[in-house]
C-alpha cells in the first residue's frame, strides 16, 4: 500500500508543491513545481503498487495500482 498527498508550500517566492507518499516502511518528501500525475509517474517508476490510498484529487485514481481506497 501507498498513501499519498500534496500542500502548497513557498520555495523563493513561488508556489511548489510538498508531496508525501506513505509506506509502512518509510515516507518519502519531495518538493516540485507541479502538482500533476507526473509527479506520481516519477516516484513510482515502474511499481505498481497493490493498494493506493488517496483523498481522490483528480490523478490519484488514475495510479495505475490494484486498488484504491480513500
């Protein structure tokens, strides 16, 4: 399973986004200017999880995984 969110954060002056993705083993925190299916595409690779967990903003339940909660 892989839970994931995003928060506006301010990096110079400018709008980034913070994202989380969540495991039982470890998190993982990365500050990027998008806030897009791509940052995800990016962190998975070619995982496909078994479970994406997700507050269904709209690329979330486009993960390519087994199944979602939220």
């Amino acid at each position: 399973m892989i839970g994931s969110d995003e928060t506006g954060a301010r990096v110079a002056g400018k709008t980034a986004w913070h994202w989380v993705f969540h495991m039982p083993e470890a998190s993982y925190h990365v500050i990027v200017p998008g806030r897009n299916a791509e940052v995800m595409a990016a962190f998975l690779g070619d995982t496909r999880p078994e479970g994406w967990v997700s507050d269904l903003w709209s690329p979330q339940p486009q993960v390519d995984a087994e199944t979602h909660q939220i």
